[in-house]
C-alpha cells in the first residue's frame, strides 16, 4: 500500500506549527508555549522519518523523474534530520534550516505528482486543436494533441509510468518496460493501441480507470495515423485520407476540448416563444416546464411528479416542440401510443428515458431527434440491438446505459458518440471477504 501522500501531510503541518510556535514563544504573551516545542518537534520528526521510509519505498517502483526525484528525496531526508535535531537542540537558526528544506521538498514533490506547471496550471487543451484539420501535421497538430489531452500527464516529463513517454514521437518509438508500444503499419499488433480498445473496465485499459478515455473517434485517428506507418511531418493533404477519415478529424477537431456535452447545450438562435397558454397547460396537466435561462425561449421540461403521464400530455410537448430543448421522462411508464409522438421533437438536446418501459421496439422514436447530445438509457430494457437505430443521429455524444447490461464492446461503433455503461466496479481484492456482483448489485 502506498502511505506515502498520506503519510507526509502530517510532519508538513506539525513542523511548520512547530517553527511558528519558537518565533511567537519569544513574545511574553505566548511564552507558554515553550514547553509543547518538545512534543511538536518530536512528532514532526517521527512522521517525517516514516515518511522518509514510505517514500523511499514508493520511488522504488522507479516512475519518476530522476533530477525531481534527486532533490525531492534529501531535501526530505535534510528535514527529517533537522526536525530530530530541533527536538534536542531547538536553535531558530536549526529550525528555519528545516522549515526552508521542508517548503522545498513540498516543491519538488508536489511536481513529482503533479508535473512542473502544477503552480499555474495550463489545461492540457492548451495544446489547439487545429482549425484547419484539411492542413494539419498529422503527428503535431492531432495525435500529440491527443495524446496530451489524454495520456501525457502520466506518461510525460513529470511521469513516465511503465517506462513510456507519449510526449513526443521519439519516445512513442522507444516504447515502455514491456518494448515497442506501437508497430508502424499494423494498428492491430501495436500495445498501444490494444490497450485503448480494451473494455473501459479492464485493468489493462488506457487510460486507467477514472481518467477521461479516448473517445471511439480519437481511437479510430490513433489507429488510421499507426496503419499509415505513424508519421512524423506528415500533414493531411499529402496523406489524403479516406473521407470517413477526414470526417472524424474534423469532427474532432470542431470539438475543441469541449468537455462535459451536457454543458454546451443552449444553442446560438431562440426560437420564438411558446405561447403562455400552453406552458400553463403542461404545468396543470402536472409537468415542470421552466425556461433554460431568463433571456432564452427554448424550455426545458420534466414529467418527475407524473409517473403515468396520458397521451394528452404527449400531444401537448409536440405542440411545445420547437421550443423543447430539454426532456427528463425518467421513471415514467409511457403509453405505447405516444412513442410514436417523440419523433416530432427534432430539436431536443438531452433526453432521459432512465427506468423507463422503453424496449428496441419503440428505440426507432428517437432516431429522427437530429439534434440530440445526451440520450439517457439507464436501466431500461434496450438491448444492444435497439442501439442500431442511433446510428443516424450524427450530434449524439453521450448515451448512458448503466443497469442495461449492455456490454461496451456490443455497442455500435458511432465516431463521436460515447456510451457510458456506468457500472463504476472496483476490482475485487483477494482480501475481499464478500464480494458484490452485477446482479445484487
Ligand atoms: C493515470 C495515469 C495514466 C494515464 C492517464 C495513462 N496511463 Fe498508460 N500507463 C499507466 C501505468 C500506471 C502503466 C503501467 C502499468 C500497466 O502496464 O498497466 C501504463 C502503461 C501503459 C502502456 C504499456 C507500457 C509498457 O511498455 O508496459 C501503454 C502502451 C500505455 N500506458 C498507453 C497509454 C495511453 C495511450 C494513454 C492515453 C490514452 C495512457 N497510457 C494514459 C498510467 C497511465
């Protein structure tokens, strides 16, 4: 178990009370302070001694920047050694030795974790996506944007776990611990690409759980860039892709780092405004209808207090549905007879149909939403089957299908759309005395 991030809060925090009660015990007001300099002293040294050890053992696994790594560990080793000396000989000469060892050792261990900009940091889409894919470097302007956003704070300057750096085309050549991390011309042999394209769940999936995963779309350009032999200098016109090809790139690169789709929803033109009439009749009939903002026409509507809405609520949204922007039908059991109404809400951005009774029967009801971002799932009965129908929806980024059981790998592949099978299991250890599995969950 790793102690060590744990571990040296502890001596940061006692020592520098420790160096602060010294100077004010000098003042008469706090002169009782002296007798706890002893104790303060003596923990300080005793954790930062055990932090010392644990993070000994920690650069043992060897991830590191070596030079960071250098001072990160004596300037350590220096504090531990003066905070044991203040115990005994507690001189303010000794003790601000320590405190200025103890701030930069805090330093270079904050950059060891997380990385020499970690003071200011610059988002990673610092590095642009380009605004004209159809001239862009294939290397410098997409895969090394890729990689950054997605990989290099792990496997760049300040880490390189598994021996590999993915910051520049140098190190993607040289490989990690386990060798070649790509072979040029065979996507499918290359590690690299494998360890993408394995299950979101599986612990040799890259990047590791937690971290945001390269969309379906960025794994395809990863793919078509090793399969034309990985170039450097390379730029899109001279390679002259496929056209599916150039599509994804320029639906990636439009794409600039926008992050959570839920968030980027209000689009640029109001529409005209409902009638007041008709909001007032969806609120009797039960619905939560509120504008998305105050100087904004398009609606957002939730049927949560009406778990059995009627057709007439139905027929209701579609005369709203040039405004609606929003749905949330979570939980509710729909007629059979107004799926078919859903088709008419061609301008809906993010749609909830969690818990509902929806099946692959009734999945073709949303495959005329062209503008839909966000399709919620959750818990339905819609089978992997039933997914087929979104293929024409181009604007789909997210679709969640926790409690579905559907498996990732049974998902179409749609560039650009994301499906996110929830599911959120850690990996069970062999120390586990009970173990939940899907179905009890
Ligand atoms: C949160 C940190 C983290 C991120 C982000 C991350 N990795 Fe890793 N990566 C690791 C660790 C830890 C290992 C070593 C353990 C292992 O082999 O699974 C590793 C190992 C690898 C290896 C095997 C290297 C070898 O030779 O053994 C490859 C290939 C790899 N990563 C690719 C990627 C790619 C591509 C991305 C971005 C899409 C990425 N990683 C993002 C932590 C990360």
């Amino acid at each position: 178990m790793n102690l060590h991030p744990l571990i040296i809060h502890l001596p940061l925090g006692t020592l520098l009370l420790a160096v602060l009660f010294q100077y004010l015990s000098d003042i008469n007001r706090y002169h009782g302070l002296k007798p706890a300099l002893p104790w303060l002293f003596g923990t300080g040294a005793v954790t930062a001694v055990l932090s010392c050890a644990s993070g000994w053992w920690l650069a043992s696994g060897g991830e590191y920047d070596a030079d960071t790594l250098f001072w990160h560990r004596w300037l350590g080793i220096l504090t531990a050694l003066a905070a044991t000396g203040c115990v005994f000989f507690p001189r303010k000469s000794l003790s601000a030795l320590m405190a200025l060892a103890l701030v930069c050792a805090g330093h270079y261990g904050g950059t060891l974790t997380h990385g020499s900009n970690y003071l200011t940091p610059k988002p990673a889409t610092e590095m642009k996506r380009p605004a004209d894919p159809g001239l862009a470097d294939i290397y410098r302007d997409i895969v090394s944007v890729i990689l950054s956003e997605k990989c290099v704070s792990c496997h760049g300057s300040g880490k390189q776990k598994g021996g590999l750096r993915l910051d520049s085309h140098a190190g993607i050549l040289r490989g990690g611990d386990s060798g070649a991390v790509i072979l040029s011309g065979q996507p499918e042999q290359s590690e690299l690409i494998r360890r993408c394209k394995l299950p979101e769940g599986h612990e040799e999936h890259m990047p590791p759980k937690g971290k945001p995963a390269l969309t379906a779309a960025e794994i395809e350009i990863l793919e078509w860039w090793v399969s034309q032999g990985a170039p450097v200098n390379l730029n899109m016109q001279e390679a002259s892709p496929a056209p599916a090809i150039r599509k994804l790139v320029d639906q990636w690169s439009n794409n600039n780092g926008e992050k959570a789709p839920e968030t980027v929803i209000i689009p640029d033109e109001n529409p005209a405004a409902a009638s007041p009439a008709l909001i007032s009749r969806l609120k009797r009939a039960g619905a939560s209808v509120t504008p998305v903002s105050s100087t904004s026409n398009w609606q957002r509507v939730s049927l949560v207090n009406l778990p059995q809405p009627a057709d007439s609520v139905f027929i209701l949204l579609k005369e709203l549905s040039p405004q609606l922007l929003t749905l949330d039908l979570g939980r509710c059991s729909i007629p059979a007879s107004s799926y078919g109404l859903l088709n008419s809400f061609t301008q809906l951005r993010i749609l909830s149909l969690a818990g509902t009774n929806i099946t692959d029967a009734q999945m073709s009801a949303v495959s005329s939403m062209e503008q839909l971002r966000v399709l919620n799932l959750s818990g339905t009965g819609v089978t992997a089957a039933g997914l087929q129908t979104l293929n024409s929806l181009t604007n789909l980024r997210t679709v969640y299908l926790d409690r579905t059981g559907i498996r990732l790998a049974d998902c179409p592949v749609l560039p650009g759309t994301r499906f996110d099978s929830g599911g959120y299991m850690l990996p069970a250890l062999a120390s586990d005395t009970a173990r939940l599995t899907g179905a009890e969950k």
